[in-house]
C-alpha cells in the first residue's frame, strides 16, 4: 500500500489511538500472510524453480534458491533402458525427488513408486509424494520419489507400461519387466549416495507402485531389506471398464512367481472399499504370493468416509503403527526428528 494512502487511513477523524493501533496490527498480519502463503499452499512454486543434481534450486528468473532445510529436496536424473510390450528395449530418463533429514547420515532410505493413470500422466512434471515422504524423514530415512518413464518431464515417450494384447488376452510380462528395471536403476543410484546406508533400503510403492516393488523383490534386490505394498494391482483397463481387471485369471500365476523369488519381507497395506484392486481379490493374490515361499503380512484398513480404499497411503496414521512395525523387525531403527520451533 502507498504511504499517501497507509497516511490518509491512519489519520481519519473518527479515529481513536486504540483504533489506529489495531488498524496498524491487521495491516501488519495481512502482509505477512501475503508474503508467507506460497510457502503454505501444497506443491507451491511461484518462481517456477527446478532442482538439478546438486540440487541447488534453479529458477527460470536466473535467481538460485535454496530448498527449505527441513526436507533438503534434491531433484535427479537416472537413466535407464527398459523394454516396451514388443520387448524391443528403450532408453529415457527417469526422474527421482530426494529428500533427506539434515546431517551426513548414513540414513536408511525408502524407494518410493508411484502408481499409474494412463489419462493423467502428463498432469505433474514429477511425482514428489511430499507428504508420505515427510512422514518417512520425520523417522529417519532418506526417501527417493521415483518418476518413472513416460510421466511428467520424465516422458511422454518412452512409455513402458502400455499392455500389449486385449484386455481379455493381455500380456503383463515385458510392463512388470519394464517396473522392475526402474526400481533396481533407482536403487543403483540410491546406493551410491554417501549419505545412504545401502545396507538398510526398504522399497515402497502405491497401485502399480506396488507391482514394481513385488516384481523387483522377485529378482533378487540386494541392499533391500523389506517392501512396502500399498494396493499393489495392474487395473489398465483399454475399454473402459474399470471395475474389471484385464486379465485378472492371470494374475494367481503371476503372484506365484512374485513369491518364488522374493529374497526380502513384505508388508502389503490394502482398504477395505478399495475400487481399483477390491480385497476379495487382494486377498486371493496374497495367499498364491504366499504358496510359494513369499513373507509377507496383510494389514487390512477398515472402510474410511469419503476415501477410495486404493488410496489409504495419503493417511499415514491408518497404518503407521503396522509400518513401523514392519521396519523395526527388518533391523532398522526409527529415530523420530524433532520438530523445528
């Protein structure tokens, strides 16, 4: 506000001294929360800044900046080659967000996968999963949010997870193929940080995020010692019908296989009321996931108001306790940080 006009409104008739000091408080509390929203508003990013590898904040203004201590958010490219549903192989480059607590660690670290809409990937230019990553560094760990091949500024092309066939004949093989070599090319990179212990690397995935993390741990992951599956299924659905699964008399078969070769734990966290992968069906998968040797617990949470059962990981407090559980019993200690004042 121009001091002419702050000058006139201070100086009205009317006004008391007490009222010129309350005018004077409000102004004062309007121009901080002016100054501080963009801070506060989820995914904020007024100067349109990226992060490179040595992430420092570049902005398209030509101005560095500097991340806010509390995460230390790093953004990276990994690269990685990948076959497509003709099994022909392709290279790109993945996007992965770091995010660490302060210190030189070494810190046990979360590879966290998102899950897949075929419609919305070019929505985001990366998948930061702030808030699950918040609930983890608030613990201790370093997590790594991966943006896979053919989402946001990691695509459009190549895009491995196309499913070739029909949905009535589809074939899943060369897409849980294309899953797994990104989750061990980001685990490749993770363990290469010096702030990581690459000896205690949980993976972590939602949707077809869990997918990646069974059809990783099935090949063997070494470093990885748990994985976390939060509704993991493959709902592509090419004609529209997205209450059916393509190719769900496949899936026993493939399951079986994802528990043959698991070397590490699991802990699969699925909602009752879930529209993508219903229980019923989770359940069925996790006793062949278990026939063949896979470890792994079921943690079912209730059926909670207005949330799609598919999406229990945005309400960390639905499964925190199992969570921890489950990492505390795979050797790592959860250190919980202190909050800044």
């Amino acid at each position: 506000m121009p001091m002419a006009e702050l000058s006139g409104l201070l100086n009205k008739p009317w006004q008391t001294g007490a009222m010129k000091r309350e005018t004077i408080i409000a102004l004062v509390g309007f121009a901080g929360l002016a100054m501080a929203l963009p801070h506060f508003v989820k995914g904020a990013n007024p100067h349109g800044a990226y992060t490179s590898q040595q992430g420092t904040r570049h902005s398209t203004s030509g101005k560095s900046l500097t991340w806010p201590r509390s995460m230390n958010e790093t953004v990276h490219r990994v690269h990685v080659t990948v076959p497509m549903r003709d099994w022909s192989k392709r290279s790109g480059r993945m996007i992965v967000t770091a995010y660490k607590p302060d210190g030189a660690g070494p810190f046990p670290a979360i590879i966290h996968h998102h899950g897949t809409d075929p419609t919305r990937r070019h929505k985001r230019r990366r998948f930061r999963q702030f808030h699950y990553a918040r609930h983890w560094v608030r613990r201790g760990f370093a997590v790594f949010a991966v943006t896979r091949l053919g989402f946001g500024d990691a695509g459009p092309e190549p895009f491995p997870e196309r499913i070739a066939g029909t949905c009535d004949n589809p074939d899943f093989d060369p897409v849980y193929a294309a899953l797994a070599e990104q989750s061990a090319a980001a685990l490749g990179f993770v363990k290469s940080q010096a702030y990581v212990d690459a000896s205690r690397i949980i993976l972590s995935g939602q949707s077809m995020g869990g997918s990646a993390v069974l059809a990783h741990l099935s090949r063997g992951a070494p470093g990885v010692v748990g994985g976390l599956n939060f509704a993991s299924g493959l709902s592509d659905t090419p004609i529209g019908r997205r209450t059916i699964e393509c190719g769900w008399d496949r899936m026993p078969s493939i399951y079986r296989s994802f528990g043959r070769g698991a070397n590490a734990p699991s802990l699969w966290i699925y909602g009752e009321g879930d529209s993508y992968s219903p229980l019923k069906i989770a359940k069925a998968r996790f006793k062949q996931y278990q026939l063949t040797g896979g470890r792994a617990k079921l943690h079912v949470v209730p059926k909670q108001s207005g949330l799609d059962g598919h999406f229990v990981i945005i309400r960390p407090y639905l499964w925190m306790r199992e969570a921890d559980e489950f990492v505390r019993n795979a050797g790592i200690e959860i250190r919980h940080a202190k909050r800044r004042r």
